[in-house]
C-alpha cells in the first residue's frame, strides 16, 4: 500500500486489489508431509512484481520469510548448466513433461535420466552437479548462487531442514534409484543433504520477484546489476519452467497465465514475463497438486489485467 501523502502508481493500485481479492480465498491447505511446514499461517498472503529497472512493487505479506522448496528447482538448473554446460546436464537429466506429480518415482526407459529439472529427481541430480569438490561446497555454490538471484544473503531455515532430513525416505529412494540407474554419483545421503538444504533456504515473495526478474532479465540482477549465469541459460531454464514447472498442471497454468513459473510447497512461486517483469507468491495452502491456490489465482489475475500472457 502506498503511505498517506504518496501518489499511488497505475500498477500499485491493481496489485492491491488483485491482493485483496485474491485474499478472500480460504481453498487449499497447509503442506503437512514435512510436519514443520504444517506451521504455516494460512492467511499469509504477499504478492511481489518485480521490473527489469529493479524497481519491486509489494502488496501483503512480501516480507515474511518461508523455505523456497521446489522453487529452488529453476535457479539451482541454471547453476548446473552454468557450471557444467548445457550437454553434460542434459546427459544426466531430460527436458520432457512428466504428466506426473513432483514426486514422481519414473526415469526416462534406456537413459535412467529424471524426465526434467523441475521434479524431485531431476533436481536431486541438477544439484549434485553444482560446482563443488564436496558436498558442503556443492550447498555453498547453491546458497551463493541463489542469493545472487535475490541480491542478498539468504539462510537456512534449520528446523524446517530437520524435519525434512528425517521424513525424507521418499526422496532417499529416489536417490537409492538414481544411482542405481548410474545418473547420480557418490553418496546418495550427501547428495540428499545438498537438495533439502537448497529446499530449506529462506525466501520472501519479494525474493521471488526479484529471483524471477534475474531470469527474465537474462541473468543480471535487477537489484545489484550483477550477471548471476549466461541469457542462454536463462533461455533454457524458462523453456522448461513453461513447461514442467507446475508439474502435472503445467499445461492448464500455461494455458490460463501464459507464464513460466515455479511451485513450491511452502506456498512460494514465481513467475516470469521474459525481458519484462518477475512475479513472486506467498500464499500456504496448497491445491491437491501442490501449488499454491492464490498463487495460482492471483498470477492468472495480474496475467490478464495487465495483458502479460506470452501466446
Ligand atoms: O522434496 C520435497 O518434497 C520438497 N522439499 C519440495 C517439494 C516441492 O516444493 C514441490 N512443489 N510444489
């Protein structure tokens, strides 16, 4: 909201009033699977669009801090291809859609690859191929590397990293898979640490929009004017943003917002307008899917108030 006094801009004002309309939903409910984020307060609603001048408008709750979850997936892609190039990752893991849940338990036939980044098994494996002679290394290159997106120092939420450590199984037989299949190297328990770790890290909704206007913006920072990776790389990862970052409602979220983006079941998500603008979501409760049902209401309402769908 803009103080007494201010002039409000145009596109202030309709970010308060998809806001606060968007706020009247009560559907959806808490991620409980990982019992810390059963914690969350489901009115919690904060709304960020970030330009590529950097300037961040806010509406709600942008300031509260809340673990990245599977929005970590798109940034810690972008670091792989930038460390290993696009060949070496595309080696280890696909670009197709999986028509499945993010937790799906399938390989590709032949390749023993995760079908994409944007699943749990594909980002076990982007994260493992981070930078790094160890897995502190790896997790360091992350944590840098995803605080250059937002442009500031982000943190672990400890408590939140615990209780997935320990009902992680789930993710552990998929790392038990991956290795089987001969995609995923060395200990499956370090590699593990390394993805919850970049699942745990701290965000706002304002991170997010920030976060997602480096993307769009061909990797530079809107904030500090530093080159986080390369604009191929931010090609590549918005391409499979489109089309694997909701998972099995990529095609129905593509089809109402016409936006690259990614989910998280902390109730994050982020969306991009290449070269234009990033979007950034905080809202807990969850559809059956995962994705957050504000998020998803909210990024439909600005996408057609303010004409942003890309087809
Ligand atoms: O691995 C998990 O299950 C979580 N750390 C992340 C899953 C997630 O955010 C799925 N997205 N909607």
């Amino acid at each position: 909201m803009a103080d007494a006094g201010e002039i409000a801009s145009p596109v202030q004002e309709l970010l308060d009033e998809v806001h606060e309309r968007i706020g009247e939903i009560t559907d959806g409910s808490v991620a409980t699977y990982i019992p810390a984020l059963g914690k969350a307060d489901p009115k919690l609603f904060g709304l960020a669009l970030a330009t590529r001048d950097g300037h961040v408008y806010e509406s709600g709750d942008t300031g509260v801090p809340f673990t990245i979850q599977s929005v970590s997936k798109p940034f810690v892609y972008a670091l792989a291809l930038h460390d290993r190039g696009l060949n070496a990752v595309l080696r280890k893991v696909g670009v197709e859609p999986t028509g499945e849940g993010f937790d799906a338990i399938r390989l590709e036939a032949g390749t023993g690859r995760p079908l994409n980044p944007m699943v749990n098994a594909g980002a076990i494996v982007t994260a493992s191929m981070v930078d790094g002679d160890d897995w502190g290394q790896r997790f360091q290159r992350i944590l840098d590397g995803l605080s250059a997106f937002a442009g500031r120092d982000l943190s672990i939420d400890h408590e939140v990293l615990a209780s997935e450590e320990r009902t992680g199984d789930h993710n552990r037989a998929l790392g038990y898979l991956l290795r089987n299949a001969g995609t995923l190297d060395g200990d499956v328990d370090e590699a593990l640490s390394v993805y919850f770790m970049a699942c745990s890290t701290l965000v706002t909704a304002r991170d997010l929009a920030v976060m997602a206007m480096t993307l769009s913006s061909g990797g530079v920072n809107p904030l500090t004017g530093r080159r986080v990776v390369g604009t191929d790389t931010t090609e590549h990862v918005m391409a499979v943003m489109a089309t694997s970052g909701t998972y099995d409602f990529a095609g129905e979220w593509l089809l109402r917002s016409g936006l690259p983006a990614k989910s998280g079941v902390a109730g994050g998500l982020a969306a991009v307008l290449p070269s234009q603008l990033g979007i950034g979501v905080y809202s807990p409760p969850l559809d059956a899917r995962g994705t957050s049902v504000r998020a998803i209401a909210a990024c439909q309402e600005l996408s057609s108030r303010f004409g942003l769908h890309l087809m």
